[in-house]
C-alpha cells in the first residue's frame, strides 16, 4: 500500500497530522462540543463522548450559530481543539474561530475542504497529514 494524496482547497492555512475522527453528520460547536474537555457531548451525534482533541476532525460542513467561533476559540486557548478540519463546505463562521485564534494565542486549527469523492475515502483512526497552506491533505500508510 502507498500514501494517497488528495488535493485540497485551503480555508484556513497551517499544517498538523494526527488520526482522523470522522463523521457523516454535521457538527456544531456551540451546544456539541463541550469547550472545556473537546468532547462531543451532544447524545444525537454519532461521535457522542469521542474527543476531538488532537484528531483530525473530518465532518461534512457545520452547524449552528456565530457563538460556535467562540467556542473554537476557547478550545484552541485549552488545548482542547482539533489539530485541523476537513470538511466538504467551511461555513465561513467555523473558520472565524480558527483564524481569530491566530490573533489572540499564536496558534490555529488549519482547514480544508475536499471535493466529496475525496472526502469519503477517509476513514476514522487513518494517519493523516493536512497541507492548508499548499492544498493537499495526505492519508499515510502507516503499517
């Protein structure tokens, strides 16, 4: 098996690697996230008590209102937030927080977006690494 690279669209620039968390559903960070611990903490959501803390968090788009930049915001300050985002559609208020974090604590959380047939090839617990400044993200082949 070799690495397979996928060209991405930037949203937010930077560059991290971890595991992928991935889901089918949306998520909102006002209300799903708890911003103390990273957990999801909405029952409906089917990553319900899993952490994004340090994932890779792979999600379709998000949901929710303008407080979910607030709460990114706070996870980024803890430690608590996602090493990136990949999604299908950036809403433009989940990029808010990432990129005003930038501002207030020196760090972010990259994100990019890719074409849907990319995005189903990734699977939770696969390696990967996220390029937002150039465009790719790359699933690992780590035996």
């Amino acid at each position: 098996m070799t690495d397979i690279l996928l060209t991405a669209c930037p949203v937010v620039s930077g560059t991290a690697e971890g595991p992928a968390l991935v889901s089918s559903q949306p998520i909102s960070f006002w209300g799903g996230v708890d911003p103390h611990t990273g957990r999801i903490h909405d029952p409906k959501h089917e990553l319900f008590g899993q952490s994004v803390s340090g994932q890779i968090l792979v999600f379709p788009h998000g949901k929710g209102s303008s407080t979910g930049s607030l709460m990114m915001l706070e996870l980024v300050r803890i430690y608590k937030a996602p090493a990136a985002i990949i999604n299908i559609r950036t809403e433009p208020i989940l990029a808010t927080g990432p990129i005003v974090s930038r501002y207030f604590y020196g760090r972010s959380i990259p994100i990019i977006t890719l074409a849907p047939e990319d995005f189903c090839q990734i699977r939770t617990g696969q390696h990967l690494v996220v390029n937002a400044s150039d465009g790719f993200v790359c699933i690992r082949d780590i035996p």
